[in-house]
C-alpha cells in the first residue's frame, strides 16, 4: 500500500515537472505585445514640484492623482526601469476593496473602524473603475467577486464567520456548500466556500499598468524610466534626488518603490521583501473549460495559511500562483529569485490534485516577484525631510487596489490635509517592525514552518503562531 502510494506521489511529480517544460521564465502580463518604448533616461538636473519615485501602480497612481489634482502642478516620475515590471506586472491580477488584507484582520486590528475602511474601500474600486473607463484603458476590468473555498474541513468556521462579517459590514457574500461551491468551479478538493460577489474585480495587472503610464504622459507627468534614485537629502528649502547622470531639485517627493530597498533607512525595519511565485496554463480548450464549471469567472483562493489563489485569463489560461511565500535570508531583491523551480514544481503538484481533470494541460509561464510584507498585512504610511518626502509602504500582496488609496493618503500627508483619509488609526499607526538580521530571518523562517504545520496539522496553531496572534503579529502573502 505505502509503495503504491509513493509510486502515485512520484508519477504526479514526474507530470508536474514534465508540465513545465514549455513554461517562458517571465510574466505572462509583461510578455505581452504592446510595450511602449521606454522612456529616456534622465539626464542633468531639473527642477520640479512632486517627485514621484517608482513606476508601478502605486507610483503611476499618485503621479496621475497628482496631476488630477493640480493640473499645474509640476510632476516628475522616475523609474528605475520601466514602469510596471516589478510587481505591478506580476501579480494575479486580483483587485480588492479591501484596504486591510481582508475582512477578518481588519477586524482583528480596527473593529471601531471598519465600517469606514470598507465604505472608503469599496469607493476607492468603484473610481479604480470609472478611471479605467474614462481613461479607455483595456485591462479587462471585471467585477465578478472572488471565491474562497476550504480544502480542508478545520477551514469551514472560520471561513463562514468571515461571510457573516462581511454581510454585518454590508457585503454580497454568499455561503457556498461543497456542492455549491462546485456548481461555481469544480473540484472535489472543495469541501465549502465562499462567494465575496462586490468586493473583488479581476483585470490584466500588465495593460492595466501601461494605460496608467500612458494617462500619466497624457495629464502632463514628466517620465523618466531606466532611471535610479540614489539618494534624497534636503537642504531646508529643498529635496535633491540624486540619479546616475543628473539629478532632481523638487519641493516634495513620493516613495513608491515597493519591496525595493528603501531610500528612508527607517522604512526598512517595517517591510521585508517576500517573493511569491505564478504559473500560466496554455489556453484551456472548451471542453477543459467546461469541465470546470467557472461560469462568473470570479477570482479564486483557499483557505489555508498557506494559500493557492487562481484565476482565468480573457483567453481562458489558469494563473495559479502562492502557496509558497519565500523570504530569502538577509532580505536581498534579486533576479535571480524571480525563478525558483522547487516552488515551480510544487505549485504544479498542486494543481493537477486540484483539477485531476485538466491532467493533459501544460504551463507556459512561470515567474516569480517581490512583495513588500509588513506584520500587519497592510500598508503603514508617513513622511520625512519635514513632510516633504511622503510614503506608502507594506501593501503584502493586496495592493492592486490599496496602493490606489495610499496613492491618495500620501498626496492628502504632503498637502498637510486632514482628512477622513488622513484620520484614520489604520494610517496614524504602525505595524510592529521586524527584528534586524540575523534574528530577522530566524523568526520568519521559524513563523513559516510553523504555519505549515498548523496547514498539515487541521489548523492547530502551535504556541508560537499562539504568541504572535496575541501580539498581533503575524506572516503573510
Ligand atoms: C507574484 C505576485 C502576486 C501578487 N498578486 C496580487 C494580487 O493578485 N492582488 C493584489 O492586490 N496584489 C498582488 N500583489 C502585490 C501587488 O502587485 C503590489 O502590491 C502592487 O502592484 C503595488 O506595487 P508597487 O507599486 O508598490 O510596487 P512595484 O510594482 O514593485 O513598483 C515599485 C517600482 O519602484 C521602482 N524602484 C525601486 N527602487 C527605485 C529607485 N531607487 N529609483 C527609482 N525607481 C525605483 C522599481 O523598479 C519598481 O518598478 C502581488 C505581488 C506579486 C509579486
């Protein structure tokens, strides 16, 4: 019996791993035609009002609220490379409201306030929308909600308690039994679920990233890409960002450099970079498609500490990516861990146990991308260089449509308005920062292995996950 159970587990990995062979090492939304030539480098030094450092959504976003804001005002953005290939071009492409990772550790944190921080999410989606719409940006912007289904049978209270959160908080969000969570995608992996229906859009991360960039040059910002801000110092009357053939006098400035080493030494012991990793199927044919159901194409995830999370494409591939959430001792952002074949192949094991049914499908993407983690899950924000530098930083891996709203918080900090946004204790507070290295990745190698076992173990939180939820503290993706 245990022989043919490990000849079983062997032949899956040898499918996993043959599944893979075609599979380009980049991201499918990047790879696409249509990437507009870069723009130049910066040469020489200029003059301007706002600073926008980093090009991804956050960056795009607040150089583009700027402008909306101010038509006058003068708006430089400056990308290291170009714009939206970091994790901006990498991601799944899953657009929440949510402005706290998720219903349960908004709670968890800020119970007085959730009300607000749903209400100021849910219109923070609606404008990512009616932006994508005015601006005629063709990223396949589908407000289909997302599911989250249980695979394991400890995950089926807490996912329920979470619906009824949601409804109390005034969501769409239905209870789903195994049944009915496979009339929606089938798999007998899904033993419940959860549809989230009004809290969730799905788009293309990569056409949405280039019309953001193009709305940028269209309302007047100033690109330069290829570009690296070394350094920011002030000199009292103003900030000078110094790049490798010139430089930028500027009024104030915008960090939006994501999990990218900081240029604030402070910001640097409130995130760590955590890299997850995707893989894209080849297209789906009918017939695969229809084996598994997936008619409101929502967005999808389990519940596990560890969790899958997977969508359809427009062309009908599966982006299947997470699980594994690396963080590479000593906290280096690196090419060389944008691939990672061990992570490659286990995602792959995973989805054919998942979907047995689409056994002859193979992938053609596999990539992998930094996420700037934060102990909170969500961003913390502040300013610096007395106010004229402001930034957003720890969006962990939710922040297609949060990095929109810290776009905005950051614009309200440097204008030195007080606002409802600027009022909230999500925004006035901090997330407990990590450790310094070494200690650092102990405590987060020791924090991931034991929520594995908490996965392997129905749920059973050992005393050190136990101390960490009573601090607050926790490790996510
Ligand atoms: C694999 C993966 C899956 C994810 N899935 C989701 C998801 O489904 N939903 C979701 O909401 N979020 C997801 N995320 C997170 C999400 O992609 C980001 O939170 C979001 O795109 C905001 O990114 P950003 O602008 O902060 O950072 P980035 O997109 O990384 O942009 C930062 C930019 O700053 C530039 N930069 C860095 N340093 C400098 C410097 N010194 N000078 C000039 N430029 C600099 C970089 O080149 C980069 O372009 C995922 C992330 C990854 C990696």
């Amino acid at each position: 019996m245990i022989a043919r159970e490990r000849a079983g587990r062997n032949a899956g990995w040898g499918r996993a791993v043959a599944s893979l062979a075609g599979a380009r090492p980049e991201s499918f939304w990047t790879s696409q035609p249509g990437a507009p030539d870069p723009a130049p480098a910066l040469t020489g030094t200029i003059t301007a009002d706002l600073a926008v450092i980093g090009g991804g959504f956050a960056g795009l976003w607040t150089a583009l609220l700027a402008r909306e804001r101010d038509p006058s005002a003068d708006v430089v953005l400056i990308e290291a490379a170009t714009s939206g290939w970091a994790a901006s071009g990498r991601n799944g492409g899953f657009c929440s409201a949510s402005l706290t990772h998720g219903i349960g550790n908004g709670l968890a944190r800020f119970p007085a306030e959730m009300p607000l921080l749903e209400k100021l999410g849910a219109q923070n989606l609606a404008e990512i929308g009616q932006t994508i719409a005015a601006r005629g940006i063709d990223c396949d912007f589908s407000p289909v909600g997302e599911l989250t289904v249980a695979t394991q049978p400890w995950q089926l209270d807490d996912l329920y308690a979470d619906t009824e959160a949601a409804r109390q908080l005034g969501h769409d969000a239905v209870d789903l039994d195994a049944a009915g969570v496979r009339r929606e995608l089938d798999s007998a992996a899904f033993l419940g679920g959860a549809w989230y229906r009004d809290t969730c859009a799905m788009l293309d991360p990569g056409r949405l990233a280039r019309g953001l960039r193009r709305a940028c040059l269209e309302a007047g910002v100033r690109l330069y890409e290829n570009t690296r801000v070394r350094a920011i110092t002030s000199d009292g009357a103003a900030l000078s960002l110094a790049t490798p053939y010139g430089g930028v006098r500027a009024r104030q400035a915008v960090l939006a450099t994501g999990a990218y080493p900081p240029l604030l030494r402070r910001i640097g012991l409130f995130f760590v970079p955590v890299y997850d990793y995707v893989l894209v199927t080849e297209p789906l044919s009918a017939a695969q498609l229809a084996s598994l159901g997936w008619r409101h194409r929502q967005g999808a995830a389990d519940a596990g500490n560890q969790f899958h999370y997977f969508r359809l494409t427009a062309d009908n591939r599966i982006l299947w990516g997470g699980y594994d959430a690396i963080y590479f001792n000593g906290g280096r952002v690196s090419a060389a861990h944008d691939q990672r074949p061990e992570t490659f192949a286990r995602l792959a094991g995973h989805f054919f146990r998942t979907f047995p049914q689409l056994e002859d499908v193979s992938f053609e993407y596999a990539w992998g991308g930094a996420i700037d983690t934060c102990s909170r899950f969500f961003a913390f924000y502040g300013t610096a260089h007395a106010g004229r530098v402001g930034y957003a930083c720890g969006h962990t891996g939710l922040g297609v449509g949060a990095s929109r709203f810290a776009a905005n918080v950051v614009l309200n900090l440097l204008a030195g308005l007080r606002t409802e946004r600027t009022g909230l204790e999500m925004v006035r507070s901090r997330p407990v920062p990590f450790p310094p290295e070494p200690a650092r990745s102990a405590v987060i190698q020791l924090t991931r292995a034991s929520l594995a076992q908490a996965d392997r173990n129905a749920g059973r939180r050992n005393l050190w996950l136990r101390t960490l939820d009573r601090l607050g503290l926790g490790f996510d993706s």
